[in-house]
C-alpha cells in the first residue's frame, strides 16, 4: 500500500512540475505576444511571434503574426497609392496647365488686337482646337474617377451588339474619310443578342478608333465582329506606326504615356478607360503591335454576364 501511495505521490508531483513548466511556457509566450502586439501597435509590423509546432499558442501567434503581414501588406499598398496619387496629381497639374496657359496667350493675342485679318482666324482656329482638347479632357478625367472609385452606373440591357456596330460605325464614316484613312468594317448581317451597356459600349468603340485617328499616323484601319455561343470578338486594326514592346505591357495603365508612340499625344486617360469599361462587361481586352507596321486590339466580350 505505501509503494502504491508514493508512486502515486510521485506521479502527481510530476503532473503538477509539468503542469507548472507549461504554465510558465504559457506565461513566456503570452509576454511575448503582448510585446509583439505592443511593437506592432507602435508601428513596427516586422515584429513576428516565434512559436514550436505544439505550443498550446500557436494558433494565437499565427493569428498574430497574420495580422502583421497583413497590415504590412496593407501600409506598402497605401504607399505606392499616395506616390501614385501625387504622380497622378502632378501629371493631370501638366495637362491642364500646359494647354490652358496657350488657350489663354492665344486668347489674350486676339483681345489685345495684336492679330489681325488671317491671321486672327487662325488664332481662334487654334485656341478653338486647345479649348476642346480641355474639354475632352476633362470628360475623359471624370469618366475615369467615377470608374476608378465604382461610382459609375451600368444600365445592362439586351440587344443586338452587330446592329449597335453598325449604328456607332456609320457616325465614324466621315470622320475617317475627311482625316483619310481607308477602313474595312466586318460586322456579321445575324443578330447577336447579349446584355451590354449600350453607352458604354460606344464608348469603347469611340475611343478606340479615335486614338487610331489621333495617334497611330495610319492611313487603313479595319474593325472585324464575330461570335459564338460563348462570347463576341471584336478586334481593331490599324497600320500605323506601331507600339514599342516595352511600352505595350503598360498601355492600359492610367496615366500611362509612351515617349514614342501613340499615347505621347493623349493624357493617358483614353485606353485606361477602355480597359475598365471592359472589365464592367467581364470581359477582356488586350493589345498586339508590330512597331512600325500595325496595331491590334482584341476585346473578348462573354455573352452571359
């Protein structure tokens, strides 16, 4: 009987040393979190807690070592938004300033009379254009803010994408035809009935062959439909200068302007709206260019949104 009360005795004192030293382990680890939280609270986020696969914490470790990458994760992104915020800001304060600052010389030569006959036509010609290049700006910008923060609102509704072509194509007819450029327009005689933003939509179209006509230096552009079961293809061609491969990747990109192709004349606006208007309709759009010989977009637009 005392054999079994002292291995009994002696049992027990194990369990309560061993329940002692996993308390103490807990201690240490909890100060330690405690630590770590205040750190992170502090600011520093690249405090992690250290913890053993079978410490009876670790499940509050991992949750705080999570929360840490996460709010470093977080703080690097809000970064790299304020600096694009001010690139943002410092490039729009350009594009408005540099047109309006000649808007008004030009408008100022013509008030004070220091032009005259011909030559004051062709100043208001020209303080004309720069009013207007203001103008799409401007629409272009608010455009983009209202997509950018999800304030823009779609109308879906079906209808027959082929007819809708047509209709945005037959106003672009004469425009091509007074800058002189030769086009060639596929567009199937079938209905194809799909739920689009018919607004949104045309704008698609619109700026796309806008920017073949302000920017590409073609003289042909082509515009090509066909469809399946699954989705519409649209794709654009022009045969203009070109994209450099190392612009391409960045194109539709807001704000995003090439030093030598097309976009050096735009605001960066135009294709970065194109792109999310795109993406409203779950679909896709991409860019292929051979530099110095033609350019082509291609939207993948799925029938079922």
């Amino acid at each position: 009987m005392n054999v079994y009360l002292l291995f009994a005795l002696a049992v027990t004192l194990f369990i309560i040393a061993y329940l002692v030293s996993v308390l103490r382990h807990i201690r240490t680890q909890l100060k330690l979190i405690k630590d770590v939280l205040e750190d992170i609270k502090n600011g520093n986020l690249n405090r992690r807690v250290l913890v053993g696969e079978n410490d009876m914490t670790r499940e509050i470790c991992y949750g705080v070592n999570e929360i840490a990458m996460n709010s470093q994760s977080q703080l690097v992104q809000q970064k790299q938004s304020e600096q694009a915020y001010k690139r943002l800001m410092t490039s729009l304060s350009h594009d408005v300033k540099t047109p309006l600052a000649s808007l008004v010389g030009y408008l100022e030569a013509i008030e004070s009379k220091i032009v005259v006959g011909e030559d004051k036509d062709e100043y208001i010609h020209v303080a004309s254009n720069k009013a207007h290049h203001l103008k799409h700006f401007v629409e272009n910008l608010f455009e983009w803010v209202k997509l950018d923060s999800g304030e823009q609102v779609f109308h879906f509704e079906r209808c027959d994408l082929n007819e809708l072509s047509r209709n945005i194509i037959a106003d672009w007819v004469p425009i091509l035809e007074s800058s002189h450029f030769e086009y060639e327009f596929d567009i199937p005689e079938t209905e194809y009935s799909m739920r689009i933003d018919a607004n949104a939509y045309t704008r698609i179209l619109n700026n796309l062959i806008q920017n073949i006509i302000t920017h590409s230096e073609g003289e042909n552009m082509s515009l090509h439909i066909s469809e399946n079961k699954q989705q519409a293809k649209i794709v654009i061609k022009d045969n203009g200068k070109g994209i450099s491969p190392d612009d391409l990747t960045h194109i539709f990109e807001r704000m995003y302007q090439c030093d030598n192709s097309r976009s050096a004349k735009g605001n960066g606006l135009g294709l970065s709206i194109i792109k999310e208007l795109v993406s409203a309709h779950k679909g896709t759009i991409t860019a292929d260019s051979i530099s110095g010989s033609e350019t082509t977009f291609t939207i993948l637009l799925p029938k079922a949104l």
